[in-house]
C-alpha cells in the first residue's frame, strides 16, 4: 500500500520556484470562487507518521492560502471538557461553514491509531472506530462537504533519517520529541494498523492521498496540486443545475400498524392525585439530580409532539424541579444563517451538555424526517437518510454515558382544535398559536404517516421512544416525569457499579 511513497519522489528546486507561485495564485482564486459561491466546505485531514511533514504542510497551507477563508485545528490530547463529551464533539463543533476550508492537523483517526498501538484498546475497537469515522465521512459528504485526507509516509530508514536531520539543525531541534523517538521504536506496529486504516477507510467519497513525506517541494507541490484539482472540479460541478437523488419510498409497517392509533387517549388523572404525584416525582427529580453519583450522568430529554399538545407544559414542570446552574431549554426553530451553512445536526451538536448536567430540546433533530418531510423543505433522499444519521448520532451519545430520553406527545385532532380555539380566545395564550399551525393542521394524515415512519425506525433498544397520551395534560406531565425519574435512576445504579 506504501511502495508507491517510498520511491524517492523529488522536486528540484528550479522547478518548485517556478512553479509555485502559479499554484498559490491559482488556490487563491479557488479559495475566493468558493468562498462567493459557499455551497460546499472544504474539510482537509492531515494525517501520517511522525516527522513526515504534517506541521509543515499545514503551516505552509495557512502560508499560500488566504487566512480569512481558512480554519486550522491542531486536535492534541481532548480538554477535560471535550472528554465530558462524545469523542466526536471536538470535531462536529469545528466543521468549517459552506464556503470555508477547515484543515485537521489530527483527526478523528488519530486517538484510535494510538490506542492500538499502545494496546490500550483491540482490534474490534479500532473497527468500530473506524466505522464510525466512515459514517462521520460519509454523512458530510452526503451533506455537500469535499472531504480530503492526505497521509504522509515516510520508511522506516527515512524517517530515521529525517529525525536526526532534524534534531541536527537548531533551527529545527525543537520539532523532535522524545515522544517521536517511542513512536520510531514501535514503526512496524504504526504501519500495521496505519495499513489496515487506510484500507478500511479509504472511501469512493472520501479516498486517502498518500504522499511521500521526505522530499518538502515534492510533499508540499502534491497536497497544493491535489487541493486545487479537487476544489476547482467541484466548484464546476456545484455550478451546475443538481439533480435530485431519487430514494425509495420508505416501505409501509410490516404489521401495518399506525402506532399512535393504539394509544389510550382517554386516560386521566384527577386533579387531587396530580397534585400529590407533581410533588412526589418533582421532589424525585430534584433529588436524583442533586446526588452526589450524578455528577457523573449526562441528561438529554428531547420533546416532540403534535401542535398544542403540552410540550412546553411539561418542559416547565421538570424545569421547576432543577437547579437553574446545571440545566440549559434548547427552543428549535427554523435554522438560522449560520446553522443552514453546517451540516443538518451541527446545530443540536453543539448544545451537547456536560457531564452533571440536563439538556431539554424543545423540537430537536427530528425535524428533518417531521416537518421537512411533510412540507417538503429538504428532498427525499435527505430526508430518507435522516433516520440512520440519527440513530447513530442517538449511540454515540448512549456509548459516551448520556441518556437520551424521548419524548412524542400525542392528542386527538379534535382535541387539538379545541386547545387551538382556545388559546385563540385567552389574551396571554394568543401568541401561542399561529397561522403556521393551522397550516400543518391541514396535513394531520401526512404528519401521523410521518410520525409512525420516524418511530418505527428510529425507537432502538439504546435510544426508545416515549409515546405520551396528553388529551389530558396532567396525565402526560406525571407519565414524562416518572419516566424521567426511572431512567436516570436505572442510570446511577449502572454507574454506581462499575
């Protein structure tokens, strides 16, 4: 897989003179078509063995390149606050926006590769790493982005070589670790599993350029000729009129059930046992939250629901019950600017909560297969690979020790049209309903159709639906704390055994 990097690529010095400033002219002018069209960002991982040129090639990108249109990151060891979440938090928050380069000197390869090699994780690990990072790729490119990933290799004679000639000139000392020197001694291990990853990962959208690192002129000539191709050959496609993808319709239940068709509506609570369950599992949730075992427990609780069906109702008796230091109410609604420039889920990425802390999205990421279907604001095929985005963005919350908790409240239409007359009446509650509303409740068949797709598909074992009957809003506010309540439960006794 190396043989082809090993080979003594050079660039004589003449031929580098001459022909980089047409190259850096030309990524400019790239770099400004891009940035003017801003349909696509530009995500660049700079990936390889140590002392191959990654710091150098990264620098010398920010060096040739026009640095208001570019974001570097060099991803070192994660802070105690990027381990408080999923490992791929530090790089969802730092995707460049559409019309943007973002350049990864690391990435998410980078910790895996190690873990491996040090032996602190094994081989099925490192696959499922690796298949992580393949869905991770695979959804920017779905989204638009042109992923490259360039891998400088270096032989095990010339990286050698290249470290002393380094820690030999004191200009350069300082770029040589005793760090570099471990990871020399363990080359044939680093190799081994740099091979597998390469193989693994290397994608029809997102293909590794390997690159001889020894030579810079050549090393860097390559990574600036291949960025350029790249960027100038998607610019021309993105120019051009799109087709829509087409995807198969999602296919009908196989028992042709209409699940919200099963649920109880009519069931109550009178008002005297609501009050005394409110003040049970409120004190419940205030003391769950406030133990000690908690700070160890992460809390998203994600409400969707029919219009007027009581979400914000029951967000504000759970709210009521917390310590306002240690929760934080995400209100959705249509994406801002900034939002529609990032991948569909940037904008819940980045509102992932601590470690000891609540976060309560009201409407969240399933608006995409919701409202965006129905009212066709995105096309089939986004819409259609929402579901399995979303269920693998759901496990690797559930795999980082989060609990994610799932909320639909459902009411009957009749109800709705009573609860929608009725705020139109109460001077305090008009604002509350809109001529949005009253639209959407012209397509309640397409909604529920909606509904039951996106349940049927994305109710897994690690991440369920809550369906909650809410004709009778008591009813629906006990039901969501006493889940509340038993999930976070079920997840300190989990804890408090490991």
């Amino acid at each position: 897989m190396f043989e082809s990097a090993e080979l003594g690529h050079k660039i004589d010095k003449a031929t580098y003179d001459a022909e980089v400033p047409k190259l850096r002219e030309a990524l400019l002018e790239a770099q400004l078509d891009l940035a003017k069209l801003a349909k696509f960002p530009v995500i660049i991982l700079i990936g390889g063995v140590d002392g191959a040129g990654r710091g150098e090639t990264v620098n010398l990108l920010n060096e040739w390149m026009d640095p208001r249109f570019v974001q570097t990151h060099g991803m070192g060891e994660p802070s105690d606050e990027e381990l408080d979440r999923p490992m791929m938090w530090r790089f969802w928050r730092a995707l460049p926006p559409k019309g943007r380069v973002g350049v990864f000197l690391g990435s998410w390869y980078t910790w895996p590769i190690l873990n491996r090699v040090m032996g602190i994780t094994k081989t099925a690990d490192l696959d499922q790493s690796l298949e992580r990072a393949k869905r991770l790729e695979k959804m920017l490119t779905d989204e638009g982005a042109l992923v490259l990933k360039f891998w400088m290799h270096l032989s095990k004679d010339k990286q050698e070589k290249r470290l002393k000639d380094l820690e030999k000139d004191p200009k350069t000392r300082w770029r040589v670790t005793d760090r570099d020197w471990k990871h020399f001694k363990l080359y044939d291990k680093f190799r081994v599993v740099h091979e597998s990853v390469i193989r693994h990962t290397s994608t029809a959208e997102a293909p590794w350029i390997i690159v001889e690192g020894f030579d810079p002129r050549y090393r860097s000539m390559t990574v600036g000729k291949v960025i350029l191709d790249a960027i100038t050959k998607r610019l021309e496609e993105a120019s051009k009129k799109i087709t829509e993808v087409h995807a198969p319709p999602p296919l009908p239940s196989i028992d042709q059930l209409d699940v919200l068709k099963t649920l109880d509506l009519s069931q109550k609570i009178d008002k005297k046992k609501y009050q005394l369950d409110l003040e049970k599992y409120q004190g419940k949730l205030a003391l769950l939250t406030r133990d000690p075992k908690f700070k160890d427990i992460t809390v998203i609780a994600m409400f969707e629901g029919n219009d007027a069906a009581g979400k914000g109702g029951a967000i504000r008796r759970i709210t009521s019950a917390l310590d306002a230091r240690y929760y934080n109410v995400v209100p959705i609604a249509a994406p801002t600017e900034e939002e529609r420039a990032q991948p569909y889920l940037w904008r819940f990425w980045r509102h992932i909560p601590r470690r000891g802390r609540v976060t309560i999205f009201d409407r969240s990421w399933y608006g995409r297969v919701l409202v965006e279907r129905v009212e066709g604001f995105c096309s089939k095929a986004n819409w259609m690979r929402a579901y399995s985005e979303i269920n693998d963005f759901e496990a690797q919350l559930v795999r980082h020790n989060i609990i994610v908790v799932k909320f639909w409240l459902t009411i009957s239409k009749d109800e709705q049209l009573k609860r929608f007359k009725e705020r139109e009446k109460i001077g305090f509650k008009r604002f509350k309903i809109t001529e949005e509303d009253w639209r959407n409740r012209k397509k309640w068949e397409e909604y529920e159709h909606a509904v039951c797709d996106m349940v049927d598909r994305t109710s897994t074992e690690i991440s369920p639906w809550t369906l909650v009957e809410a004709n009778d809003k008591n009813f629906a506010r006990i039901k969501i704390l006493k889940t509340l309540c038993r999930q976070i439960e079920a997840a300190m006794k989990k804890t408090s055994t490991k």
